[in-house]
C-alpha cells in the first residue's frame, strides 16, 4: 500500500503541474516572438518534471506495480522532453527556418500523454482504494 501511495502523489505532482507547462509548449507555439518569460516558465517546468522523474526512479516498487511504475516514468519523461523540445525550437528561432518555424508552430500543448497521465494519476488512485478496501476487510 505504501508504495501505490508513494507512485500516486509522485502522479499527483505531476497532474498538478500540467496546466503550467501545457500553457508553456502552447506558448511555445504561438507565431511571432516568444517572450523571456516563456522560456523562464518552461524551464522552471522542465525542472519540475526531472525531480519528479528523479523521485519515481528511487521509488522501489515491487512488480506487481512496476509496470505501472514504467508507465509513470514515460509520461513523465515525455512532459520533460516535450518542454526542453518547446524551448529548442524557440531557440532556433534565432536563426529562421522555415522547417523550424512550422515545427515550432504545431505546438500546442502537452496533448494525448498529458490525458495519459491524468487517467494513470486516477487508475493509481483506484487501485489504492481497491487495497486499502481489501486490507480494511481482512480479518
């Protein structure tokens, strides 16, 4: 039961942190310049999702949750890279390409892995509850 709580406030974390770095990668996205500010924001994100990536690595979970354990870590991973993506593409910017720019462009957000690891957030949760039900009904 421990460790499912352990993974789900990791998970917690990491939902809660996701209205901010999806309005960063948008803002990313938006034609014409990106402010300092942006890229402040989205670097303050990216540090956020590697502790939390850092955090879900020195978890011990044993297996029978470790495949949702995996699951967390590439979500994840994913928030962190498509942050550093973001703010790259914005870099590059310095130098216009129109190959870059369009890339830039089609950033909108954090997309289907953000809904991903919202909808593990709560299967982690129910889980737990479905344990803690269990261990409340034992003898």
């Amino acid at each position: 039961m421990e460790q499912l709580q352990a993974l789900l406030a990791v998970l917690d974390d990491g939902v809660i942190a996701q209205p901010a770095a999806d309005r960063v990668v948008a803002a990313c996205g938006q034609p014409g310049p990106v402010s300092g500010s942006v890229t402040h924001a989205a670097g303050e994100q990216i540090s956020t999702y590697h502790r939390l990536n850092v955090r879900l690595r020195q978890l011990p979970v044993n297996d029978e949750f470790g495949e949702l354990k995996d699951r967390a870590g590439r979500l994840l991973a994913y928030h962190q890279w498509i942050l550093h993506q973001a703010v790259n593409l914005v870099g590059a910017g310095v130098h216009p390409d129109s190959r870059v720019e369009a890339a830039r462009q089609r950033l909108h957000g954090l997309g289907r892995p953000g809904d991903g690891l919202r909808q593990l957030r709560d299967e982690v949760r129910d889980l737990a509850e479905q344990v803690r039900a269990q261990e409340t009904a034992a003898p």
